[in-house]
C-alpha cells in the first residue's frame, strides 16, 4: 500500500457518521393520523421497539456516541425513545421536531382531502395549502386514556421544514468532520427531509425514503461527498 493510500484510508477513518433514528409506534402512527407537533406518546409495542432500536445500536455502534453527540426532538415520543433505547444523557434540539402539519394535524390524508375539497398530497401540496377554515383546536383522548391537545393551524411549508434540516446538519456537521458519530432522534418526515438536505437534493426526494418506527439510518462522508450510507436498518 503506498503512503498516499495509507493516508486517505486513515482519513476516511477519521470521519464520524451521522445516525438518524426515527421513534418508535405510537396510536396515530398506525391509525394514519398527521401526527406534527401533538406530544403523543409511544404505544407499548413503540416502548419495545426503541427497547430493540437499542440494541441494534449497540451492536452497529460498539464504541458508542460521545458526550453532546446525542440529541432528540423536544416531542415526547422521541424522547422516550431516545431513552427507552439507553441513552441517558441526550440533548434537546428544536430543530428536529417533526414537521408542523398545520390543518392536517390528528388527521388522516383522506379526512383532509375530503375536507379540503381536493386530493390532498403533504409532499406535493403542503401543509400552507389547506383552507384556514380548517383550523382548529381539541383534546383527544387516546386508547389508554391519555387526552393530548392537538393544534391544527397554519403549519410550516415543506421549504421551511428543509430549511430546519440544513440548520441541524451544520451543527452537526463539526462533530461528524471531527470523527464523532452523531445520533439524531426523531421522526419520519424531518428526517427524510434532513436527508435529502445532506445529498443535495430537492426536499420532495424525502417522500422516496421508508422510514419505519425504531429503524435507524447512517449519513456519511465519502471522498468528500455526503451519502447515504445505510438506509431503514
């Protein structure tokens, strides 16, 4: 091996990852229901799948995540899942709470469709599309009987939502550029949109990214480009 390749693959060694992991089960989750900004909690099952996430973690990530390298969403379901995974000290981060609905909020796409008087699409129309006399605000009370306040209101366009991404990825990006693996957790939309954000592609890419409960993704570096590097593990 000559000296040059010696040096990029100790380089190459020396670039973090960035992990994402979206939260586990909650009721709306499985139900359909836009589920932006209501602090819903995870389901049972949710609870064992961050339980497993961990695990999986642990296995792809021995050597774990640094101190100030683990950050959750402010929403109830990603913390839970952050901890219920085993990480103990984590820090809150605004800038991955999931995308904010606005009038689809706690309802399904069909439900706003209907309401709307069109076929409704989040990625191609956006939440800022819906009619203002859609508004509302309402308790609703869970399957376990938890009541949680739900807001439907303006919301925030996918462009928006993007523009929270690319904040994170540069807080993150010194971390990852220093050899520190960053763990981000959070939820389904901000982290594909996130996603796109790190290749270099338009927002509306993160629709052709699944992403389902509990499952973990890996961003990278690779001879100087951003890549996906795991996808839905």
């Amino acid at each position: 091996m000559s000296e040059n390749e010696l040096g990029g693959n100790v380089a190459a060694a020396q670039t973090g990852r960035l992990v994402l992991l979206r939260h586990g089960q909650t009721v709306w989750s499985e139900s359909g229901q836009h589920t932006g900004r209501t602090n819903i909690p995870l389901t049972s099952v949710g609870e064992q799948q961050a339980l497993a996430a961990g695990e999986r973690l642990r296995a792809a990530f021995p050597e774990g995540f640094g101190e100030g390298c683990v950050f959750a969403s402010p929403l109830k379901r990603a913390q839970q899942t952050a901890r219920l995974a085993g990480f103990d000290q984590v820090a809150t981060l605004d800038d991955i709470a999931e995308w904010d609905y606005g009038r689809a909020e706690g309802r399904t796409r069909q439900t706003v469709s209907d309401m709307a008087g069109f076929d409704w699409d989040v990625w191609r129309d956006g939440p800022t599309s819906l009619p203002e006399f859609m508004n509302a605000d309402w308790q609703e009370t869970l399957p376990g009987g938890e009541r949680v306040q739900v807001h439907a209101g303006a919301g925030e366009s996918l462009n928006d939502a993007a523009a929270r991404a690319c904040d994170v990825i540069g807080k993150v990006v010194p971390f990852v550029e220093s050899g520190k693996d960053v763990l981000l957790v959070a939820h389904a939309h901000i982290l594909r949109i996130l996603t796109s954000q790190w290749i270099g592609l338009d927002p509306g890419f993160g629709r052709l990214l699944r992403l389902d409960t509990a499952h973990y993704s890996v961003l990278s570096l690779y001879k100087g480009d951003r890549v996906i590097e795991r996808w839905n593990c």
